[in-house]
C-alpha cells in the first residue's frame, strides 16, 4: 500500500512539474504556437487516469480527496485566552478546520456542572493527490 502511494505521489509530482511548465506556453500570449495546451493536459489526465485503473490503491486515495475527517474539541470556560489560542494554534497545525463553537454545561463524573467551549473541526484526509489539481483529476 505505501509503495503504490509512493509511486502515485512521484508520479503526480512529475504530472504536475509537467503541466506547470506548459502554463506559461499559451500561443494567444505570444508562446509557441504548434503548442497545444489542452491536448498536454488532457494527455496528462489520461495517464493519470491510468495509474489509477491499474491499481486499488489510488482509488483509497482519491476516495480520501472527497471525505472530512472531524473531531470534537472541548476547553474549558475558564481557560485564559492564551491557552485557548495555543490549544487552537496546535489544531491549526495539524490542518483541522474549526467551523463551529458551542458554550456548554457538562457533568462530569462526580455530577459536578463544568461549563466549556465545544470546537467542532473538520479536515480533508491526508493524500499526496491532494496537491494535484482538480482539472487534472476530474471533478
């Protein structure tokens, strides 16, 4: 499983080095005219396209372009705005997205009321198809 996805990121990074360097060959911005920059990139879908048919591996992959992870993130009311800040600097590290907060009163094991911060967060699954643009993969 790890080789395929070694293969798919080097070959997605080759795809993209690829279409990177025909962006700037636009024959209606003065580039080379017998240049076709559709046909490159529908060239390069179709390899791409390929890579992905010959094995299961890439469909996990791009299965993982299109699924949110979320995780559910409670502090404390009474937690000073710094550590706050730094609980939600480190998710931010870790690409989770906060999309919503709710205040809340819990009870705790004791029956005890505690009166937090509920973070609600999301993020897309890590992939190294995710650096390859959409209008290479499809939609």
């Amino acid at each position: 499983m790890k080789q395929a996805t070694l293969s798919i990121f080097r070959f997605a990074s080759l795809s993209l080095l690829l279409l990177s360097s025909t962006l700037g060959c636009d024959s209606s911005r003065g580039g080379n005219p017998s240049f076709d920059q559709d046909k490159i990139s529908a060239q390069i879908g179709d390899l791409i396209n390929g890579v992905i048919k010959g094995s299961d591996a890439p469909l996990e992959e791009l299965q993982k372009l299109h699924q949110f992870e979320y995780q559910i993130v409670r502090l404390s009311v009474d937690s000073s705005p710094k550590a706050m800040e730094g609980a939600l600097d480190q998710l931010g590290k870790q690409r989770w997205d906060c999309f919503h907060v709710e205040k809340q009163t819990l009870l705790d094991s004791e029956q005890k009321k505690r009166r937090v911060f509920t973070f609600f967060c999301k993020r897309k699954g890590e992939t190294p198809l995710r650096y390859v643009p959409r209008s290479i993969l499809g939609r």
